[in-house]
C-alpha cells in the first residue's frame, strides 16, 4: 500500500508524525508494509516552489493508493496574492483527484460527554452526524467569479452551479452510507431561494427512488444550522452542497466538544482517497506539541477502513483511541479537571500503549 503523506503548516506536521507512528504500529502488528512518500502542499510550497500545489505534488498523490494530508494555511500567507493562497492548495488537490465526496462522521465520545456544548438532556438523546459534503462543485469553483471594480466601487461574485450528474453520485454516496447507518438522509439546500437549489433538491429526490429503504427528508440550511444546535439526535446523514457542507460540518464537529477529534474521507471514483482531520493548521499553538493528533490518527483508521477495506486494522486504532480517553488522557482542547493533560506526542503514546 502507497500513501502519499502532506503534512502542509502549522501543527500539521507534528499530527502527521504522531499518526504515522500509529499507521507503523498496525503494521507491525498486522503484518502490513505501507510505503509512504511526502510531498509539499500549502504555505510550505509556496515558501519552497512558490505554488501551493507543485506539479510534483499531484504526481505523487495520483501514485499513491490513498493520501494523508495534516492542515494548510497561517497568518504567514494570509496578504499573499489570492490566486496562490495555501487553501488553493487544497482545492487542488480535491479537483485534481476529482474528490467529489467528502464523508465527515461527527460523533460524540461518551468520555467526553462533559466537554460537549450542548445541554445534558440534549447529549443524552445521542449525537452521531454523518455529514456528506459536496466537494469539487458549488459555489467554491462555480464560474464565472469576480473580484474587481464596477460602476466606480468595489465588486466582486461567485456562482453557485451544480450539474445534475454532480448531484446524483453525491446524492448515492449519502443512500449508500445511510444503508450502513440507521438508514435515513436529510438533504440539506436553499430551495426556497436558489434556483441551482430547486435543481440539488429534485435531482436528489429522483435519485431517491433507486433507494426506497432509505427514509429521505429535505431541510433548508438556516433551519438545518439551527436544528442540529436544538436536537442533533434527528440527524442520521446529510447531504448537502460544498459551502453548506463546510459550515454545517464545522457545526457538527464542535457540537461534539472539540474539532480537535474529527476525522475525514474526500472520495472520488478511482483515484486515492484523501484523508485529514477536519481542524485547520493552528499556528497559534504550532511547533509546541500541544495539538489534539486524535482527528489525523482517526483519519489514518478512516483510511485502513476506507481505502484498504482493513477493517480490524481500523478496529484496533478506534477501541485503542477510545481506551485512550476512558484513561483519562486529554490534549488542551478537550481538558477535563481531574483527566491528565498531555500533549501531542504522549496523547499518540498513549494510543500506541493500547493498540499492544
Ligand atoms: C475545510 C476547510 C477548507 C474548505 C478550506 C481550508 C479551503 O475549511 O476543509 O472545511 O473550505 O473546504
Ligand atoms: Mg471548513
């Protein structure tokens, strides 16, 4: 198995360090060999190539049988030229492995039930989101795009289009996923303002048909933001566009307690599945092992589980990540009185000791 590994800015690096560890260990226990290159994306190659996505970069994940990408961006590049941001790297990297899927599972550890934002009586109905977003499309690459000058003032726009098909292959991966969970997909969209909406919503339920033991329901996303805040329990999976997706996804993570836990699967047809960990690049606490290495060390689970169909691989990593917890062992993000903070290179440790 090849994996192409990016650990990009900020506490990428270190996540990325701390999770092949625990990709080395399965291995060995496994009997597993993982070859594993690393290539340059984000402010790092902008610092090293100039471009946030090298050619060679592409090259090299397209190799691969699977990438592990760690975070992008920082206050370093944020004046930098927009057409060569570091999260252009990103988008890259998902359009030019046509990632139209991006699969994030929001689910609220027991253990760290007291870290939750959300009411005791709210979390005791349970919180276990899947949330499949759409990602190589929408309003993200939609053109035309501007960023100018008319009539004398500043003016700029983005277009938010979808093609049918874009619709009904993401609208597949939700049914499929619903079938292996409890069986229910809410559609998320805008359909009481968007054209391109009232096309993602009729398209979605035609698609449904093909998938009748699948219970489907259709939300408009100001009340989805709010309902998942009020009684996340009535969420199975939602499907829904790349800019909804990216806001509801970073709501059903934080309403799990922390970012700092989530991992991520972006899936196409054929090429390598990419896998990271929902949070960004932190630079304010960067270089100082302090980061949370759970959400990149499930990301690798997601990937033995996802990309290799490894499943008691991906078993051991997620009950030795779970033990982890029950021990009392917690990162700055997820802090608890009376659970030991550690840091991240002794919160992988700890994680190593349980895989055993
Ligand atoms: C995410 C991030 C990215 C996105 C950024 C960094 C480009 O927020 O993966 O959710 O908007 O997709
Ligand atoms: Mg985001």
């Amino acid at each position: 198995m090849k994996i192409c590994v990016l650990p990009g800015d900020g506490i990428g690096q270190e996540i990325v360090t701390q999770a092949m560890r625990v990709l080395d260990a399965v291995g060995q226990r496994f009997g597993r060999t993982f070859e594993t290159t690393e290539a340059l994306i984000g402010g790092c190659a902008i610092d090293a190539e100039g471009v946030p996505l090298p050619d060679q970069t592409v090259a090299m994940c397209k190799e691969a049988d699977a990438v592990l990408l760690g975070a992008v961006g920082g206050p370093k590049w944020d004046t930098i030229d927009p057409a060569i941001r570091p999260e252009k790297g990103l988008l890259g990297i998902r359009k030019a492995l046509g990632l139209f899927a991006n699969v994030r599972p929001a689910r609220l550890y027991k253990q760290l039930a007291d870290a939750c934002y959300l009411r005791p009586d709210i979390v005791a109905k349970g919180l276990d989101v899947m949330v499949v977003r759409e990602l190589t499309g929408g309003i993200y690459f939609g053109e035309p795009r501007f960023d100018g000058e008319k009539d004398g003032e500043r003016f700029g726009y983005n277009t938010m289009t979808y093609y049918e098909h874009e619709i009904r292959r993401i609208a597949r991966v939700a049914f499929e996923a619903a079938r292996k969970r409890s069986g229910r997909v809410c559609s998320v969209d805008k359909a009481n303002v968007l054209d391109v909406s009232r096309v993602w919503r009729e398209i979605v339920i035609d698609e449904h048909k093909k998938y009748a033991d699948v219970e489907l329901s259709h939300m408009y996303v100001d009340n989805a933001a709010m309902q998942l805040v009020r009684d996340p329990s009535q969420f199975d999976v939602i499907v829904t566009g790349n800019l909804f997706g990216d806001i509801l996804s970073d709501e059903a993570a934080a309403i799990t307690g922390s970012i700092g836990m989530l991992p991520s699967a972006s899936l196409g047809e054929s090429n390598p599945g990419l896998y990271e960990p929902i949070h960004g690049s932190a630079p304010d606490i960067a270089g100082q092992d302090k980061a949370n290495p759970l959400a990149t060390i499930l990301s690798v689970s997601m990937m033995l589980r996802h990309s290799f169909n490894m499943v008691e691989e991906a078993d051991c990593i997620e009950n030795a990540v779970e033990k982890t917890l029950e021990q009392g062992y917690r990162t700055g993000d997820i802090r608890q009185e009376q659970c030991e903070m550690v840091g991240c290179t002794a919160m992988t440790e700890a994680v190593l000791a349980n895989m055993a």
